[in-house]
C-alpha cells in the first residue's frame, strides 16, 4: 500500500471507530435515561432518630408481638446498576407513614393517630442477587404545609461506595395518586407505582425493583 493510500485507510479506520464508540456511549446514555428509577428528594421525615427495631420487619416493635395496625404488604425487590446488573450488599432504607397518615416521628406535628406498635423504618442488605425484602403495612396519604400526598413509601439506597439514591414508591389503583404532584412530576410513572397482589392469608405482596443511576 502507498503512503497516501495508507494514510487514508487509517484515518477512516479511526473515523469509523470513534462513530462506534460514539454511538454505543450514546447508547449507553439513552439506556440510562431510560432505564433508571426515578429519583426523589428526601423529603423531612427521613428518621434522625432512629427506632431501636430496625429490621425488615415493620410490622411490629422488638419483641412485642402486638402488630402494627393496617393492612400488611410485603414489599420485595431487586436493586439493579443501569446494565441491570444486580447490586450486593447495597443498604436499602424505607420509612413511611402509618395507617393514618403520620410518620412515627416526633417532628410529624399532625394530630393524626400515633401507632405505638409500629415501627416506621426499616433496613437492610441487598442479597449477592440484589435482592431485598420488607414486611410492612400499607401507609395512608396525609397533607404537609398545604401539600397533599397519596400514600408512598420512602427508599434510600446507599452502595458500598457510600453513593446514594432516593426515591419513592407509590401504590396502583389509589385515587390519591392524581392528585399527588410529586408522583404526577414523573415522566414514568409506572416505573415507581407497584400493583400490590393479594396472597390467600388476606396479605399483598408487590415488587419494586429500583435501577440506581
Ligand atoms: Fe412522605
């Protein structure tokens, strides 16, 4: 091959793989748009305090085995990377309201009713598959500052390189969810509403799996 000819040769090589490697990082990019679980702020109640029992298992406190009142839903799930690769060992945290609509939380300054056994938070560590589980019951909407909030269950996910992601997760079918600005500022919704299904012991059990951005 002359010089001339080979020149060009290489430099339509390196054209054609740069477009390659443009394109899959595009690609790369676009998935991750559309892939990643919406996120949410905080919010005020994420617990400062946190209660004694702080396990998967919200439905009752310590060793008192009066149950938390409310309908019991077990909330179970993977935590996934943008590939949808399974995430180990990742700390998920959940705290929600009660069946009333207040949070088990002394900054909660709503006169609604305080469930004595129930715990409010709960944690813990993804599975080698990503996987994780809660028992919980399903919390009721309330109003903050003016603001009307359907019924929603906080999650922090923090990895073990400390990154953090929060969402929230909502429950299909309420007639809440309309008017609940936060889940309807959602460009996919569906992607953070769980369709909850009755088991035969009158429980329901849903599953949400959260892809971390
Ligand atoms: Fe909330």
């Amino acid at each position: 091959m002359k010089n001339q000819t080979r020149r060009n040769f290489l430099s339509k090589l390196l054209l054609s793989s740069a477009s390659i490697i443009g394109l899959y990082s595009n690609t790369k990019s676009l998935n991750a748009r559309i892939l990643t679980t919406p996120t949410h702020t905080e919010g005020p109640f994420y617990p400062i305090n946190k209660p004694i029992d702080q396990d998967a298992d919200l439905t009752f406190l310590n060793n008192n085995k009066k149950l938390a009142q409310g309908d019991i839903h077990i909330l179970k799930g993977r935590v996934l990377d943008i590939n949808k690769e399974p995430i180990s060992n990742a700390l998920v945290e959940i705290w929600q309201a009660n069946k009333w609509g207040r949070y088990q939380d002394q900054r909660d300054q709503s006169n609604l009713p305080w469930d004595k056994n129930f715990q409010g938070y709960g944690r813990v560590n993804t599975s080698e598959n990503g996987d994780y589980s809660f028992r919980t019951i399903k919390p009721s909407g309330y109003n903050y500052n003016g603001i009307k909030r359907t019924p929603h269950i906080h999650f922090k996910i923090t990895n073990e390189a400390k990154n953090i992601f929060i969402t929230q997760m909502y429950f299909a079918g309420e007639t809440e969810n309309e008017q609940d600005m936060f889940l309807q500022n959602i460009k996919r919704k569906s992607s953070v509403v769980v369709d909850f299904k009755a088991l035969p012991n009158n429980e329901k059990m849903g599953t949400f799996d959260i892809i971390v951005g």
